[in-house]
C-alpha cells in the first residue's frame, strides 16, 4: 500500500463497479468515484451509485455529464433497440451493438485528469475479459496499453512520481465467481443495477445480454439475487 | 491517400489548429472538426472556431460541452491567475499552470470515439513539443504511445481494419514556422484566437504566454499579426 491512499474508480452503479468498490475498500484504498450521465439509455444506474456510494462509503462521489449521443453507434446511447433474449453463444460472438464506441478510453481519461488533481496513483475499474470477449476495450492488452500511455500523459510522469496503476481485479472473473467474491465483503447487490433498458422505475427487463449473465451469475453462485427480491417486495 | 478520407481535427479555433486543418486539407482529408466546451476561460475561441470552420470548410463541426472545472487544476478551468510578462525562459522551465490536467487525452478519446462511429481512420492534432517543452501531452513519446492504445480501443482494432493514425504535422515546427506554413495555405489568422485571457469582445491580453509566443512568432516571420489589426480597426 503507497503512502497516498487514494484510488479513482470508474462506478457504474453495477453489480462489478460495486464489488471493485468493495475490492478497493478491502486493500485500504480512499475511493474517489466517478459516474458518467453519458446519454445512457439506463440512467436509473446514477441513482444505484448514489446508493451504493453512500451505503458502502466512498471519500468522494462525482458524476460527469457528457453526452455520448453526440456520436450515436450504440443500442446504449442511440435509437437502436437493446436485444432481448440472446443465448449465451449469441452474446460470446462478435461485437455486441450495445458497445459504446471508446467509452472505456474516455471514461479512464477522466479518471486520470480527476488522479493528476488528487495526486492518486492507482485507478480501479471492473472490466471484464470473460462475458463479452468481444469488447475491445475490456482486453488485458488495452488496459496494459492503456496504462503505458497514463504514464507518459501526465505532470506526474514528467516529474518522475511513482506511476500510475490500472487495477482490474474482475477481469479474468466468471459473474459467478465477482459474485461471490462480493458477497464475501457485504456487497448488497438489492442496491445494484445492470439492466441495460430498465423501467423507469429501475425494474430489470429480464431479457436483455446484462440482465440474462447476471441471472446465470446468481444461480451457478446458488444465492437469490437481491434486487429480483426488492423488485418483487414492492411489486407485492 | 486511403480510400476513406475523412480524419478527424482537434479544433481549438488557433492559429495551431487552424493550420492543422489547412494542412489535413492540402492533403485530401475530410475534415471532421470537434471542438470543446470544457469550461475553459478563454471560451471565446469557440466563437473563433465556428468562424474558421465555415470560412476553410470542414464536413462537419462539432463542439462537445465537458467541464473540466470540476477537477480543477488548472489556470484555464480555475480561480488561479493566468500568468502575464513572463519571458521565454521562463516558459520552457517545468509545466505552466495554464496546463489542463489530462486535456489531451479526453479530448483525443472523444476524437476516437468519433472516428470510430465515422469510420475515419487518422487523427490530427496541433501539439508541440518546441514551445512549452514540459507539457508532458503533447511530447511525442505521449503521442506514439496513444496511438498504440487507440489500436487496441476500438472496434476497427478487433475486425482488424487499418490501424489508426494519430498526426502531429507541428511538433517539432516553431510558432515562425507554424506561421509561414499556415500563410502558404492560404490561412486567415484574422480569424484565430490564441489568447489565454481575452476580454469579452475576444481581444487578446497581449501579455499571456499564448500571447507572448504568438507575437514573436509573427515578428520573426517577419508579418504582422492580422488579428492585432482586426481589433485595431475595431477600436479606431
């Protein structure tokens, strides 16, 4: 553990953001969260960060607004509908269309302005090499590209400070297995959202590629998921 | 020249990034311009940017709202004064406070999220290494680095289409050079805004370091700067 505690996470308000949030917790880190208001199609996420940020304790919590419908391309930020139902050998192929195009580069390059102003040397993000093989930017090889360029870009590197770090602790991980990893450190995932076309009120479609992977994660962990529980509740 | 011509401009409406695109235009490219309001202090150039886009022609415009306000950090973002009357030493010793943490790197990933959906396959920035030598964004190692990541960011990366190139046509040009180049294009100058802290009506401080490098790029080009005459008649 450094001397500066701090870490930047990338928080969606998701059932991985929240586990590395409580993964980062665990090693000692202060964490320092971002959220993006991107033009998500699944919005109701910000209030679930909110949440999560409060309940589980973060040093800060701050949301950016930039409007990813700008550049359209994706079923997450555009008129293209998100799909529903799709096997899991349809979801391992190719590129799905609810990729956002450079998301992940130009979410960490706000991450990374916000660690150059906070001196934080380490920055978090719950990427995932194993559902969506297909995600480019969810390989280990961006993200070591990634850091390669971190360390050149800033004062920071100029100056000589120790470098920055990208920890993706979820990246080799089965749903299943960042399931019961965050259930070992209290993660309540009744908070969490992964729905990519929730209701308005944040109820899970049930359908689409998130919401079918968190579905297998819980069963293949044998636990109930939570929020099904607390959308049920308040249903009944 | 690839079949596809488009490449996308980081656009700041200044004399680098106006001669930028006169260069990518004396080569062929499709110009997709995009600009940012990012909270900077100097907004005026947005003005100034609108006016060389119509006047050059570029494909499209676009100007993205991010406020990097709310990391702070920076002269251009914050409360912190722009320095004035500083002398050319003084320039090229450590990173100014007019350096905007992580700025190059936010704005090259919406550029690459763009030319992702557009299917543009080459970038152009207006970074230099000669004036403001700390500026660890715009070193060439920085941007060689960046480029290597932009290939593993994408899409394109994974269905394996032509790599993406990052072009710097400035960085290792002086201002006098950048100038003489941008004269031959046929650039109007009347129209770019450099200054860093301009009075509403956009005329420059004659005093900050944009200001400063600027003027003696023009005097040892041995032209005057049609902007100090655009402001001159202005105030006659």
């Amino acid at each position: 553990m450094p001397e500066n505690r701090k870490a930047i996470l990338l928080f969606s308000g998701g059932l991985d953001s929240s586990t590395v949030l409580a993964i980062a917790k665990s090693e000692g880190y202060d964490v320092y969260a971002i959220s993006f208001r991107y033009g998500q199609r699944h919005r109701v996420e910000l209030e679930a960060a909110a949440r999560i940020a409060a309940q589980m304790g973060v040093a800060r919590h701050i949301t950016m607004t930039i409007d990813l419908r700008t550049f359209g391309g994706s079923a997450l930020t555009g008129d293209i509908s998100v799909p529903k139902g799709r096997s899991q050998e349809a979801m391992n192929t190719g590129i799905p269309i609810t990729y956002v195009p450079a998301r992940n580069t130009i979410f960490l390059s706000f991450a990374l302005a916000w660690a150059e102003v906070q001196e934080a040397g380490d920055l978090f993000l719950g990427v995932n090499a194993v559902d969506y093989s297909g995600y480019p930017d969810c390989r280990p090889q961006y993200i070591a590209a990634y850091e390669k360029m971190a360390n050149l870009a800033t004062k920071a590197a100029v100056e000589g400070h120790r470098p920055i770090r990208i920890h993706t602790p979820l990246i080799h991980l089965t749903k299943t297995e960042i399931i019961r990893k965050g259930l070992e450190l209290g993660v309540d995932y009744s908070l969490t959202c992964s729905c990519y076309d929730p209701a308005p009120d944040g109820a899970p479609c049930h359908a689409c590629d998130a919401c079918l992977l968190r579905q297998k994660g819980f069963e293949e962990a044998g636990v109930a998921d939570p929020l099904l529980e607390r959308f049920n509740h308040s249903q009944g």
